[in-house]
C-alpha cells in the first residue's frame, strides 16, 4: 500500500510547481496544501531506511484517505450515468479511413520497435562503437 518513496517526492515537487499552483488557482480558486506529499514522503524514507512501523502505518493511513476520498467523488459524481451494460454495436467495425491510419500506424511502431531493437542490441555487442 506504500508507493516508492521517489512518488511521494514527485508528488510534492509537482503539487508546489508555480504551473501547478497557477492551475490550483484557476480552478478552485485557491492552492492546494502539498505538506501532505512531504509527510509521506519523509514517512517512507523512515519506513525504508529504519524499518518504522509508526512511519509505515501513518504512510498507509494516509493512503487509505487518499483512495477513499477518490473514490467518494467517483461516487458522488451525477454527471454521468453508469451503465449496466455495454452499447449495443461496442465492438462494430472502425470505419474505413480511421482502420486504414490504424493499420498504418501498427506498422510504422513495428518498424521503429524494430529497428530500435536492432540498434540496442548492435550497441550492446559492440560496446566501443561509438554511440551516433
């Protein structure tokens, strides 16, 4: 239930970025308290390095809320309507023109996967070739 400790760091840095405290304003009108980042994050490393269950559980609590509040507004969201199963043609056939930029989309990632598996592995059996 405890992410890598790097997340809650990210999280943090992330949540006090001047972007993202410009999007807090713009949105709610006020910026979010990011300290709750910090403490994890501090909690983790406790957890990680010295092995503290106090740290632990006050980390996992914290993550408890964090789901649970996700959740909740899922939940009390009114906006849309959940189905109880799916539309009738869920799975008909793509039209005409988008199948055509799919297929060729497939083949242009099967081309780049390729040759970038060739040079990895190229550069991994020569190792002093240099890298162009």
């Amino acid at each position: 239930m405890i992410r890598p400790c790097e997340l809650y760091k990210e999280e943090y840095r992330d949540c006090t970025m001047v972007r993202s405290r410009f999007h807090q304003l713009f949105t709610t009108g006020v910026k979010r308290d990011c300290s709750q980042w910090k403490t994890d994050y501090e909690n983790c490393l406790l957890w990680r390095k010295n092995a503290d269950p106090e740290a632990a559980k006050k980390a996992i609590q914290s993550e408890s809320r964090r789901v649970a509040y996700r959740i909740a507004t899922v939940m009390d969201n009114e906006i849309w309507q959940l189905r109880d199963t799916p539309p009738e043609n869920w799975n008909a056939p793509l039209p005409e023109a988008l199948e055509r930029l799919r297929q060729s989309r497939q083949k242009a990632l099967a081309k780049s996967a390729t040759q970038t598996d060739t040079k990895v592995t190229a550069e991994r059996l020569n190792p002093d070739v240099e890298k162009g």
